[in-house]
C-alpha cells in the first residue's frame, strides 16, 4: 500500500482523535456528585447510586473501546508511514493514546470492582466485533530494538557456552577422497544390481504359477475372466461413489464450519513471504530516511548556534532588562524572577500583555509554556495504585484526572498547525522537510539560550536587589520537589567498581537471570469473551489484553510508563497447565525484557547467609534498572508465605519472605520493572503477608467450550499440518474440565514422528487421544471453588463483596418502604 494510503488513514485517526479528546476533555470536567445530587432529588438515593454507576460505567467503557480503536489505527500508520517528521507526531500521538486506554482500565477496574470490564450495549452501539476490541501490542517495541535485543542474546550464548551448559554444534566441511568416492559408487552399484536380481527372480516365481494353472479347462478360463471383471467393475464403481459422497460431506462440514477449510500451503507461503519482503523494503526504507533526518538535524542545528547564537543571546538579554526596567517603572520594586520548575523567563512571557517583538515570533514558546501549564494543572498519576489499601472504605465512583489528555491534545494542536491543511501533493519522495527542520531546530537553539540567558538574570537581579537593599528570596519551588525525592533513602551501591557485563555475567552463571523460550501473546489460544462475564471466569483473550495493559505496554515504552498508575507487582493464579509460564514468556518476549528468576528451588545453595541474600536482592534491583525493561519472576509464589513447610522440601522457601516486600517497595515509579509470581495454591499462604507483595491477582480458569474447541483446532494443525480431519467439536466436549496444557501435552505424546508420517494411510481417531487424556489429572469442581474463594478473599474481591452486600441490604430497605407504603395506602382505601 502506498504512503498516500496511509497519510489518509492518519488524517482521518487524527480528526477522530480531535472529536474523542474534546469530549473526553469535557466529561473530565464534569462533576459526576452534582449529577449525583440531581438524581438523588428526582428519584431517591438507591436508584440514583446505581443510575450514575451504571452511566458512568459506560461512558468510560464506550471512551475505552474507541481509544483502543483509535490506537490500533495509529500503530498501523506508524508502522508502515516512511516520512520521519510525520512518524514522530504519530508516535507520541499513539503512546499518549495507549497511556489514556490504561488509564480508563484503571478507572473501569474501581468502578466494576473486578479485573475485567464488559458492557455489551456499548459494544453493540458501536458495531464492534470482540476481535476488534481486543489491544494490538505496538511492533516498535521490539523492532526499534532490535540491535540491542541481538546484542544480548549472542552475550548471553557465549556465557553459556564458556561455563559449557551449551553444546556448540559447528557443520564442518567434509572433503570426500577418490577411494571413498570408488567406494560409495561400487555400493550403490551393487545395491542396484541385487534389486533387479529381485526382481527377475519374482518374475519367474510368477511364471511359474501360471504355467500350473494352464491346465485348467477352457469353459472355467472364461468363467473366471467375466468374473474378474465383474469385480472390477464393482469396486471401481464402490471406491467413486465413496469418494463423491466424502467431498460432498466435506464440503458441507467446511460450509458450515465445523471442520477447517484445507490449507493451500503453497499459496500461503508464497503470501507470507511476499508481505514479509515487502515489510522489509518498507522497515529499510524507514530507517534510511530517519538517519538521514538525524544527520540533517544535527547540520541544521549546529549552523544556527553558529551564525545566530550571539545575536539570540542578546535579544534575549534586552528582552529580559526591558521587562525588568518596566516592572520597576511601575511598581518601584524588583521583579521576581521565575524559577526554571516555572518556566522561567518563558513564563513571564507567555502571560498575557507580556509579550514582546521576539517573544511574539516564536511559536516554541507558546507551546512551551501551555505544556507546562497543562502539566502542572494534572496531578502526577505514576504513583503506585495499589487496591490493597481502603479496602473497607465506602468505593468512590469518581474517575482519576488524566496525565494522557493533555498530551493529546498538544499533539493534536502541532497537527493542526502544521499538517492538516499542508500541500502535499505530487510529493513522492519522504525526506524530510527542510523548512519545519530549520524552524524545529531554530526553536530547541533559541531554548537553550534563553535557559543559559536565565541563569545570567537571576544572578543580574539578585545583585540588583542587593544593592537596592531587599534581601534576596530564593525559589523555594526546586527546594521542596528535591526534597520530595530525597525523602526516600538512597540505596548503598554494593559494587560501585564493578562493570555491568560483570554483573550481568555473574548473574548469569548463577542461573538467576535465565533464557527464555520465545513466544508471542496471541499463542495463548482463544478468542476474546463475546457476551459479559463475571471477574473470575474471563475468557483467554480478556487474560491477554488485561496484561497488556498492566504489563506489556507500561514495560515496552517509557513514554507510556511515566504517565500511567503504577503497577509494580502483579500475582497470575490457575490450575495446572493453564498458561502462567506461557504468559511469563509472552511478556518478556513482546517487551524485550530480561528475566531475573527468583524462585526458591532456583536459589538453592546461592549466595548463602545473610550477607549473601543482602547482595543477591542488591544485584537483582541494580542490574534490573540498568537492562530495563526487566521483569523480575517467582514461582510458587504462595511458598515464603506457607505457614507450614513440609518436612520433605530442602529449598528453605521463607528465605525471602521478610525480603520480598523490601523489593517491590525498593522499584521506583521511574522503573520500568514488574514483578510477577505465579501460583497454582494461593490459598495455602498468608493472606495478608500475600497481599503486603502483589498489587494485583489475575486468576486464569480452565477454558470453556469455545476455547478448548478453537486449541483443538489450532493444535491439530499445528501437529497434522491440516492433514487430519478429526471431528474437533466432540474432543472439545470430552475434554471439558482439562487446561489447554493438559491438551497440548496429549498431542505431544501421540503425534509421535512415525505417526505423523502414517496419517495419510491411517487417520488419527478419537480413541487414540482419548486413552493418553485419561491418564491426565482434569480441573475437579473442588478446586475451582477454592480459587474463587480464594479470589474473593483478595482486596478487590472484597471490596467488590461489600459493595454487593450494601446493595443488597438497600435493595430489602427500599422493599420494605415500598411494601410498608402499599399497606398504608391500603388502609387509607378501605377508610
């Protein structure tokens, strides 16, 4: 597709985004109690409650929905979109985006009291399919690092090679001799001849059955040859109208989809091999205009400094004494000049009757300023939102201010003034643009300066207050922020001399950072819930998307990170077989991530005492901040919290269980590191000590029906490679109560070489499945109910528990008003 295609697609995303933001923008700044009161005064206080819950409710889901709409368009464009200029506004556009999609999860999560979110009116009114709800994970996470993520894996490789955990397989070059040439022909010769001695000898055995049976009669000769071809005929006609009548059937089981469409291989490889070169020419094309853009930056900014530095500096010298000599003139006092926190003398300017001739001609400044205007008016969202805390309090259906919108729509503001009314046409090529360079760069110069002109009239001023007499005030503004940040101790470097590879390596030969296999997020097989579900039963494509928000997307870029709540440890709970590790890898393979693991079998016997798991903790934190983003991994999660310890493990899992909570504290909101732990018993820890860790608890069920049907049908052919016809509708049925796990795991066992080899003779049957899956444990009732009880034992859980019992018990008051006013009037009738 061309790049006019895609120019069209981003004009449109960014008038949607214009639309969406103005009204989100004014939502924000409604105030949902006085609806509230409004409704209170019309209709009583239950039903009001439940009417702004249940309006509020969604109005963030439908924002929700089509900001994820949204942002899949924008990471399309900016996939595939070459010119560089245009890709940077679109990148900044689609992270500010992605952060509001998390931000409004965030919001859903406090008001729906669950993990999970639906409101399936909003998804009707909006004619949407589940699928295209569902969040794409940007390609530029990986794709922009690639180099890096290289580099890693071959350091990695040659560790692992040195210390011998890895055998190095080299194909080495074999130079056949003449003799062994003479022999290897003298053995196919003779192989050959010994074939066609076969042969002659089965000829003659032949020859001679027929000669015996020459002496049968004539009249039987005859006999026999009508019946040889009677038979023939029968079976000719047989084995057609078999396979006629198996077409048809296929045919009609393909037409009403209970069986898939055979594969055309050849064609589909021919497909996927021409987009993925086309993609190629694209992503090269990419980065030679954006090198080039780089390189064009750097001259164009380097010649302004040059020719325009001086003249800038004193312009804005001139423009500074002239405000201060008119503050003077009017007030017969010294300014106080704003601090760099404030904007400094761009502040000063950016107010209204302020500006001057320059201030006036650089568009830099306005924008500037309105940022740090916006800015400053949105709290910071970045701190930790963790829903263990209040849980017994009264639930606030008020959603949190945004950081995001204000980002969009700056973004929005540099769209509209600088493309949205450009002439582009009949400009094929995508280099960048030399005048919007010259004045970018014209406006990050004339910045720098005037941030070095401001340190100079502070110190101007401060004299000038000083030898008028008035004692100099210093901005307390910078003070208290870094005083904000010093609040918390600063950590004692351990190994100050110490190299990053070194740490990396030890780290490594200990077998705590590991190599993970690598696989995607959509491998977690199944679609994505079709009607609303309850929180505990979601379906894998709600899992997926959830932890795309919580996880990848925070990890994966750093834009997003900085202005979303922060999540710094997070707890995946299921049977056995029901994907945690397969997530685990998913993450950090979408992200990039080093894994740091901490599972207690895997700490067995490293850095013993005290002192050793002090240092332990020490590296696993340093390293993971200096290889972000990182994702730091326990296994049997619910161990160092156990009350009891069976007598048989020798891991000592309570090592770190006062340490652990130090841990996560210890990741700072700058962090792009996560946490995760994995836990098929999570009611057999300490609740409490449980929930001090985790700020999160996703719980993963067995699939249902739709799932299991479609892991059946993707598995099979993966393994038959779509040669195997196997009715997967029944399997789904008979399997129902095992994890896709347990299913993948059969398909191993029977899918053997040779009898993959033997499908096309022997077709693989049901009973063969069947008799490996009954040796497998399945999902028993009991242990779905200890999860959710588990489940409602958690912050949110029960949180969500109060929030129901409230209800109710309003719902049985509000009955028993009404019946008590219905036997009032009664009575009043029969006076």
């Amino acid at each position: 597709m061309s790049s006019t295609y895609f120019n069209d697609i981003w004009h449109q995303a960014q008038h949607e985004c214009e639309l969406l933001s103005t009204i989100d923008y004014e939502r924000q700044h409604q105030d949902v109690e006085t609806t509230v009161a409004t409704m209170n005064a019309a209709v009583g206080s239950v039903a009001a409650d439940a009417d702004a819950k249940a309006l509020l409710q969604s109005s963030l889901y439908e924002f929700y929905l089509r900001y994820i709409c949204l942002s899949n368009r924008l990471e399309d464009v900016y996939d595939n979109m070459i010119q560089p200029q245009k890709r940077q506004l679109v990148r900044k556009l689609l992270d500010a985006c992605l952060g509001r999609v998390v931000e409004l999860k965030h919001d859903l999560v406090n008001i729906d009291l669950m993990e999970f979110s639906y409101n399936d009116d909003v998804v009707e009114r909006l004619r949407l399919t589940p699928m295209e709800t569902e969040l794409r994970i940007p390609r530029y996470f990986l794709r922009e690092r690639q180099q890096e993520l290289e580099f890693r894996k071959r350091t990695m490789q040659e560790i692992l090679l040195k210390l011998g955990w890895l055998e190095e397989h080299e194909l080495e070059e074999t130079v056949t001799t003449e003799i062994e040439a003479i022999r290897m022909l003298q053995m196919h010769e003779r192989a050959r001849q010994g074939r066609l001695r076969a042969h002659f000898m089965k000829e003659i055995r032949i020859l001679k059955e027929k000669g015996k049976s020459e002496e049968r009669s004539e009249k039987e000769r005859s006999d026999s040859g009508l019946l040889a071809a009677m038979k023939i005929q029968k079976m000719w006609r047989g084995h057609t109208a078999r396979r006629i009548t198996r077409r048809r059937k296929m045919e009609e089981m393909i037409l009403i989809g209970m069986l898939p469409p055979p594969p055309a291989v050849v064609k589909e490889r021919a497909e996927k091999l021409e987009k993925l070169q086309h993609n190629e020419k694209r992503y090269q094309a990419q980065a030679l205009y954006g090198e080039q853009f780089e390189q064009r930056q750097r001259a164009v900014q380097e010649e302004i400094r040059t020719k325009h530095g001086a003249s800038m500096k004193e312009d804005i010298a001139d423009e500074i004494r002239a405000w201060v000599k008119d503050c003077y003139e009017k007030t017969g006092k010294l300014p106080d000049f704003p601090s760099e926190d404030q904007g400094g003398s761009l502040h000063i300017f950016s107010r209204p009757g302020t500006e001057s001739e320059h201030s006036r001609s650089s568009a830099r400044s306005s924008k500037e300023s309105r940022k740090t205007k916006d800015k400053s008016k949105s709290p910071a969202r970045s701190g930790d939102l963790n829903v263990n805390e209040n849980q017994e309090e009264e639930v606030s259906f008020q959603p949190a201010p945004s950081v995001c919108l204000p980002d969009i729509r700056t973004e929005i503001d540099l769209f509209n003034d600088t493309w949205r009314d450009k002439d582009e046409t009949g400009v094929l090529c995508q280099a960048a643009y030399e005048d919007m360079i010259y004045s970018d760069k014209y406006q990050e110069v004339e910045l720098e300066f005037r941030r070095a002109v401001d340190d100079v009239m502070r110190q101007e001023i401060e004299l000038l207050q000083t030898a008028v007499g008035k004692k100099v005030k210093k901005s307390s503004k910078k003070t208290r922020r870094s005083g904000k940040k010093s609040k918390k101790k600063k950590e004692k470097d351990l190994t100050p001399d110490r190299t990053t590879e070194s740490l990396y390596e030890e780290l490594v030969t200990n077998g705590i950072i590991r190599k993970y296999p690598e696989l995607r997020l959509k491998q977690f097989l199944g679609d994505k819930a079709l009607t609303a579900r309850n929180g505990t039963n979601p379906s894998p494509g709600d899992v997926r998307q959830i932890l795309t928000e919580y996880c990848i997307l925070p990890l994966g870029s750093e834009a997003i990170h900085n202005c979303t709540p922060l999540i710094r440890s997070i707890l995946l709970a299921g049977p056995k077989g029901s994907g945690k590790k397969a997530l685990l890898y998913a993450i950090c393979t979408e992200v990039g991530a080093v894994l740091f693991d901490l599972t207690p079998a895997n700490i067995v016997g490293k850095y013993p005492g005290k002192s050793g798991l002090i240092m332990l903790i020490h590296l696993v934190l340093k390293v993971s901040r200096l290889l972000q983003p990182a994702v730091i991994y326990m296994g049997d999660a619910e161990r160092p919290f156990m009350k009891k310890i069976p007598k048989t493990d020798r891991t000592d899992p309570k090592r770190l269980k006062k340490d652990l909570p130090k841990l996560i504290k210890n990741i700072a909101p700058e962090d792009r590191v996560i946490f995760v732990g994995t836990s098929n018993l999570p009611w057999e820890a300490d609740q409490k000590l449980l929930q001090s860790v985790y700020n999160r608890f996703i719980y993963i069920p067995r699939p249902d029906y739709g799932a299991m049907s479609h892991a059946w049908k993707t598995l099979l052919h993966e393994y038959s490679g779509g040669i195997s016809n196997l009715d997967t509708s029944a399997m789904a049925k008979i399997s129902d109560g095992y994890t896709i796990g347990s299913i993948d795991a059969c398909l191993k066992e029977v899918m053997t070489c040779k009898r993959k080899l033997q499908l096309r003779t022997q077709p693989l049957t049901n009973a063969e499945l069947i008799n490996v899956l009954c040796s497998r444990d399945p999902v028993y009732r009991e242990e779905e109910e200890a999860f959710e009880s588990w489940w409602s034992k958690t912050p949110l859980g029960r949180r969500r528990q109060r929030f129901l019992e409230l209800e109710e018990e309003r719902l049985i008051e509000e009955q028993a008003q009404a019946a008590k006013q219905g036997n009032g009037n009664k009575k009043k009738g029969q006076s």
